[in-house]
C-alpha cells in the first residue's frame, strides 16, 4: 500500500491534521471564475484605458511580492519534506531519474516542435531588421555559456541567493540537506516535521493570497497592457512581427493541447480536460505573473489538492520543475533564434539546428522562472550559432505577451509532469521489493 512515510516511518502526509481546502476546493469554482473574470476584464480595461491603467498597477506587484514572499521558504520546505517523503535514497535515485526523465524529454520535445513549426512557417522572411544594438537587458550578458549554468546550481551564499530568488542553488542546498536528515535518525525526523510545519503553514497562507487573486491578475493584465500603451499600439507592435508570434502560439498551442495532453492521458490514464479544469487557477496565474516561480504556490496547491497527486511527489516534482523545466520557454528560444537567422538571411543547415536544440534546451533549463529569463538565456543558443544578439531586440516590444504565454505552458508542463512522476514512481518505485 502507498502511503506517505518518510524516514523510519514518518508520517509526512499531515492529511489527517492538515486540511488546507481552503477556497480552492468545495466552493463550486467560484475562484476559478473570478479570476477568468479579472484577465478578461484587466485585458478590456488595458486594452481601451491603455496608459490610464498604471493606476493599478500596485495592486498587481502587492499581489505579485505576496506571491514571491512565500516562495523560498516554500522551496526550502517542500524540497525537504518531499524528498524526505520519498523514503530512502534508492526510491530517491529512481524518483530522481523518472523526473528528469521526464522533463528533459518533454523540453527537448518542445524545442522540436518549435524548430518544426518555424522552418515550415518562415516567419522571418522579407521581414526587416529593425534594431541595430544589443539590448539592455541582454547587454552584459554576451559572456553568458553553458558553464555559467551549470555554475548557477551551487552558490557562494545561500542568504544571497534567497535574497535574489536564485532558486536553483537553493533546490540543490535543500535536496543534499533533506536527504542527509533521513540519515540522522530521531534528531533527523525532528527537523523534517519542523519543515513540514512550515510547508503547512506556507500552503495556509497561499489560500489567504489567493482570496485577492482575482482582483491581482486584473490589476496585472490591465497595467501590463496599459504600460505597452493599450489595445492598439499593442496590436500594431503585435503585427509587426505578427508572423513569429503566430509561430509561437502555435507551437506552444501543439505542444499545451496535443503532445502533454498525451502523454498525460498515455502514462496516467486520466482525462487532460479535467486535469487541466484543476488546473487553471495556476495556468491563470502564470498567464498574468508570467514567472513559473511567483506562480508555485498556486501550482503545488492545484496539483496536490485538486488533481490528488501525492504530497511527497508534488513537493518534489514541482518546486523542481518549476525552476528547470521549461517547456515553452525552449520551444520560444528554438523559435526565436531561427527567426533571427531567416530576418538576417544566415542560412542554418542540419548541424547548426541540432545545435540550436540542443542549446535551447540547456537555455530553458538554465532560465530563471521569472519575467523575460527566456530572453537573457537566448544569448547561449544565439551565441552557439553565430546570429547576432541585435537580433533579441526586434522580440522585446513583444516578449512580455509572448512570456505570458510561454510561461504557462512551463506551468502546465510542471505540473503533468507531477502526475506522470506519481504514476510511474507507484509502478517502479513502490512495487520494486528491493527499493
Ligand atoms: N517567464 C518564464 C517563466 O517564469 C521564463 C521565460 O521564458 O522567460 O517560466
């Protein structure tokens, strides 16, 4: 039977002392409407009051930094109890690699499906090149390589990284720790129900933030919007390169409703409609944050208490994919990047594409879950090709729509992911005498 046991026979589950509910279930989705509600009207209201909008726009970063204020501690606590739950270090292997397994095939999925979609579509053809200097926010980052990535795991200073919400270090920090607390015995188990504690309390006060999600994301859609200076400098900014973005959408369209759908439905036989429906607080919120990592409370609380993933594989599997996994954010860079060779009219032959996937795939695992990281860690598969970084800023009128977009799909992908762990880790995991 599965239960919940962590070390010597914790229990980690707190379900019998834990009921976190909260607004999200038994309440007849009244805030899933509410919050479809506010996009909808954040985007008519920027879309008509344009500029006039910034005037809510400290609803939506308050209800952004209420969102990030939970994070690292809900990172630490989750890491540590999940991986604790998990039992001991062989289920953890074998979870391990199940979950990277996982999440390396579905990212180097999107990237071909990007690269497909953007060779068939050629978006950047006969399209001018229209900004001449590297922008600013890539500017400094030229010397940015796959090494810096791998470097990004580990940190000289944890309070730093918490300080500037450089998550993977943190993972990496928690992981070892949780992992050596399942081997201290009686002071170990005292420790991880301490951190399962604090993972309650976190997921407690998740419900009370999300009581104004609602009038959070309009805030957000409707300043974001009014700040790109409303409906129709949007859409005339949107038609300029309209055909890459259509490129993206599409792909990431693809990948959201067709490949994930599937290998949802392959591995756990259930039915994505529904697995998405309990879902869509989360998707709503990455849509108007775009940052997978604001977004993680709202992705844990989706996934465990309204898709029924188990807790130890929901405090595994997200906090973890919601900083590695990637997957719109790697079919945007294959997209992107190949755009810019076809605008600036360097052929790219087969070698110089399976670059361009393998690179997109390492700069979606190395971007941050924060607004536009996409866009910094392009620099890598740009560089690996020789196209000309100038090129980052013919998308930047753009990426913050296209980033919302995107990060969605990272959340969707993170979170089919949990379901697909779960599954699988029953069957080989669980069942395997010897683990
Ligand atoms: N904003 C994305 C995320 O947080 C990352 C990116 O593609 O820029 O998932």
């Amino acid at each position: 039977m599965r239960g919940y046991l962590g070390v010597d026979g914790i229990d980690l589950s707190l379900n019998k002392t834990v009921t976190t509910e909260g607004l999200f279930v038994n309440n007849n989705n009244i805030l899933l409407y509410l919050m479809l509600t506010g996009i909808v009207l954040g985007g008519v209201c920027g879309w008509v009051f344009g500029e006039q909008m910034l005037v809510v726009d400290w609803i939506g970063e308050m209800f952004l930094d209420a969102l990030k204020m939970l994070v690292i501690p809900l990172v630490v606590s989750s890491m540590i109890v999940g991986i604790a739950g998990l039992g001991d270090i062989r289920k953890v292997g074998k979870t391990g690699m199940i979950t990277l397994t996982y999440f390396l095939s579905t990212t180097a999925f999107s990237v071909a499906v990007g690269i497909v979609v953007v060779n068939v579509m050629q978006p950047g053809l006969g399209v001018e090149m229209t900004s001449m200097a590297v922008p600013d926010k890539v500017a400094g980052k030229e010397s940015v390589g796959i090494t810096d990535i791998l470097h990004s795991f580990v940190s000289p200073n944890l309070i730093r990284s918490m300080a500037e919400m450089e998550i993977l270090p943190i993972i990496m920090f928690s992981l070892v720790f949780g992992g050596i607390l399942t081997t201290l015995g009686e002071r170990g188990k005292l420790v991880i129900s301490v951190f399962d504690g604090i993972n309650a309390a976190i997921m407690k006060i998740v419900h009370l933030v999300m009581y104004v999600a609602p009038l959070g994301v309009f805030a957000l859609i409707a300043s974001k919007l009014g700040a790109a200076g409303g409906g129709d400098l949007f859409l005339a900014e949107l038609l300029k390169i309209g055909k890459f973005a259509a490129t993206v959408i599409l792909g990431l369209l693809f990948h959201a409703a067709v490949t994930l759908p599937l290998v949802l439905f392959f591995f756990t036989k259930r039915n994505p409609l529904v697995y998405l429906k309990n879902m869509s607080e989360a998707i709503t919120t990455a849509l108007s944050t775009a940052s997978s990592s604001a977004t993680l409370p709202v992705t844990i609380e989706c996934v465990e208490k309204q898709n029924r993933v188990s807790r130890r594989t929901t405090l595994f599997v997200i906090p973890l994919g919601a900083t590695v996994n990637m997957n719109g954010t790697a079919l945007y860079e294959s997209v992107a990047a190949i755009f810019i060779a076809q605008v600036v009219g360097i052929p790219l032959g087969f070698w110089e594409q399976v670059l361009i996937f393998l690179t997109a795939t390492l700069a979606a695992i190395g971007a941050a879950g924060i607004p536009e990281a996409g866009l910094v860690t392009m620099v890598i598969v740009l560089k690996a090709v020789g196209l000309p970084l100038e090129g980052i800023g013919m998308l930047l009128s753009i990426d913050w729509f296209l980033d919302r977009l995107r990060t969605s799909i990272n959340v969707w992908g993170d979170s089919i992911g949990a379901a697909v762990v779960d599954t699988l880790e029953l069957k080989y995991v669980e069942e395997d005498g010897s683990g």
